[in-house]
C-alpha cells in the first residue's frame, strides 16, 4: 500500500474517532437550580507514604470529596504532564452548580488552567466564584477509574473521591496541589488522585 494511502486511512480513523468522543461527550442538559449544594470536604493526611506512578513520587496530603457540576472537561494526550495526568475537569458548587448563573458565563479550559468570562456586570461575587468552582487535575487510580473518567460529560454532576497529592518526576519536574478552595491563578488547581467516581 502506498504512503499517501496509509496517511489518507490514518487521517480517516481519527477524524471518525474525534466524531466518535464528540458524540460520546456531548454536554448534558440539566435542570435549574443548585445541583451540588455541599462544600467539597478535606482532611489532613499526616506521614502518608509515598505512591509510585510510572516516573512519578506521588505525596498524599489531604483525603478529599467532592461532589459538583462538570463546567469543562479538557483530555491532555502530548504535554507534559499527560503521562500521569490525562485529563482535567473544570468543577463548580453551590451558585456555579446552577443554570441560571452559569447561562451568564462563557467557560473554557487550556493549557492546565480554567478560565471564566461574564457575558455583563457578574450575577454573584467574584469571590464567590473563585471558592465555589476550580480546576481539578486528575490522576486515576487504576484503569477502572480511568475508564469512569473518560466517560464524563459537561453538564453532568459527579463525585469524585481520592486524596490530594504533590508530585516529583524523576527528571526534577514537579506539581504541587492546592489545598484551599480561595486561592486562583497558578498553582490553584487541585491534584487529584482519583480513587472512586459516581455520576448523581
């Protein structure tokens, strides 16, 4: 078979397979209303060992669950933290689980962070904002869970439970997680190793 004819075949498979996860991952619609009242809960870990993930020390900090509305979801194949971080989801509570303040926001992800843009003057406190939404890098546990987190789709309520880690790679890299639910900007993203999901 020619080289022209391989790459043609090749360009087909994945424009079938990104119409494939498109379709898959299409938004959900739910109702009005605050759909994840409750405040994500943490508990600190003391003297937790070390986990081993491919080239990763992973450092346990806080036990950690949460329950709340899936603002965005961004899956990461080719940069740097990918290996062990293949997707990031964009998660809000309280006010940012709700239609009716959420229809005034556009919202987005790349390149690791979350970002939020009013439509007109904000309906809730920029402060508000800030602790009731976040970006939430996660690391699955094993292939079962990786397998639940592929599967999640804009719109869609989810907990999440697991613990919240630091990590080293052996080159030196390194990602430190977010502890507060007030901080934003670099280094306010939560690092989650992912250890059960449940869709409400």
């Amino acid at each position: 078979m020619k080289l022209s004819n391989v790459l043609w075949l090749a360009l087909v498979a994945v424009a079938l397979w990104s119409g494939w996860r498109r379709l898959e991952l299409r938004p959900v619609h739910p109702p009005d209303g605050v759909l994840a009242p409750g405040e994500p809960r943490q508990s600190e870990l003391q003297d937790a060992a070390p986990l081993s993930r491919g080239r990763w020390l992973l450092t346990p900090r806080a036990q950690y669950d949460i329950t709340a509305r899936i603002l965005a979801r961004e899956d990461y194949y080719f940069d740097g933290l990918a290996d062990l971080v293949p997707e990031d989801l964009a998660l809000g509570w309280g006010p940012m689980s709700d239609n009716v303040v959420l229809t005034h926001f556009d919202i987005s992800q790349a390149a690791r962070f979350y970002f939020w843009h009013s439509r007109g003057p904000l309906v809730i406190s920029r402060e508000a904002i800030t602790s009731h939404s976040a970006n939430t890098h996660l690391i699955p546990a094993n292939d079962a869970v990786r397998a639940a987190l592929r599967r999640l789709r804009i719109g869609q309520v989810v907990r999440l439970s697991g613990e919240l880690v630091d990590g080293k790679r052996a080159d030196g890299a390194w990602l430190k997680t977010s502890l507060t639910r007030v901080d934003s900007g670099p280094g306010s993203c939560e690092v989650l190793l992912v250890e059960s999901v449940a869709v409400q």
